[in-house]
C-alpha cells in the first residue's frame, strides 16, 4: 500500500465542545500521522469556494455558514492508504448510518455538524491541501 497525504477539518461543532484532541487520537490509533496542523477561523469567502463543489444543493448556504460559525482545525494527515482509512474512520456522512466507533458515530451532533471533514481522493486531497498550507508548513 502507499504512502499518501489526505486533508481533514475538524470542524466548529467540535473545536465548540473541546474535541479536537480526541478526535486526533482516534486518527493517530488508526495509523494517521498528522504532519500540518493549524487553527484558523475561516472566512465565508474561504468556506463557499472550498464546499463549490456543492453549490447547487439545498445544504450549501447553511453549510457554508455552519463552517464560519467558529474555529477549525485544517490537518495534514500521513499514512499508508490515508485517504481511504480517514473516510472510515470518519464513518457515514449522516451520523445516524455511521458505523460504531467512527468519529462520526462518536461525536457529530448532525449530518451538517458532522464535526470532520476528509477529502474522497488523492487528487482531491492535494488540492484541498494547497489550499490551506504552504510546503514548508508540512513537516512529515
Ligand atoms: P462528506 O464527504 O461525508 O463530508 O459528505 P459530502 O461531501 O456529501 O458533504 C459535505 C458536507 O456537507 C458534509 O460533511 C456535511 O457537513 C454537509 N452535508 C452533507 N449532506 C447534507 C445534508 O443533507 N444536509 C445538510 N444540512 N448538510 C449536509
């Protein structure tokens, strides 16, 4: 299996309740190696250009304001498959169908305050990665 870099949010309803290192715990006992991490406040500009992909869904305007409501955690994550293994341990989008033990069935409050974002591919990750970090920001 390859090594690959996925991106991960953790998202306002989690930084909200204080999560942020127990969500990272599960990433590091799943063999994710977080190699950047910032907190940041993103900007609604930031947010609507980073969720355009869903622009024409009836969630995209409460979406965006829901990821401007607070801090977010912007992550690096490092590992053998990581794009695949951060989806699964990040469980189903909607909290209800996640599986036990997930991030998801653990902590999200909604199917939009889902407390975790991963990007779905490795060419996907790498966009979503320059668009948070610069190079020497990631220190694997
Ligand atoms: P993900 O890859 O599992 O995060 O899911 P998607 O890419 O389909 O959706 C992006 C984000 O939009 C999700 O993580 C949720 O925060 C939000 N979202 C998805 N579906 C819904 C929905 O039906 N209603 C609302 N309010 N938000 C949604």
């Amino acid at each position: 299996m390859a090594v690959e870099r996925t991106f991960s949010i953790i998202k306002p309803d989690a930084t909200r309740r204080n999560l942020t290192g127990r969500i990272n715990a599960v990433f590091e006992q799943n063999g994710l190696r977080i190699v950047a991490q910032k907190r940041i406040w993103m900007s609604r500009q930031h947010a609507k250009t980073f969720y355009a992909v869903h622009k024409d869904r009836p969630f995209y305007a409460s979406l965006v304001d829901f990821m401007c409501s607070g801090p977010v955690v912007v992550q690096v994550l490092e590992g053998e498959n990581a794009v695949a293994k951060h989806r699964e341990v990040m469980g189903a989008t909607d909290p209800a169908k996640a599986a036990d033990g997930t991030i998801r069935k653990l902590f999200a409050e909604s199917i939009e305050a889902n407390s975790v974002h991963g990007s779905d591919s490795v060419e996907n990750a790498a966009i979503e990665i320059a668009y948070f970090f610069a190079g020497y920001e990631i220190v694997g």
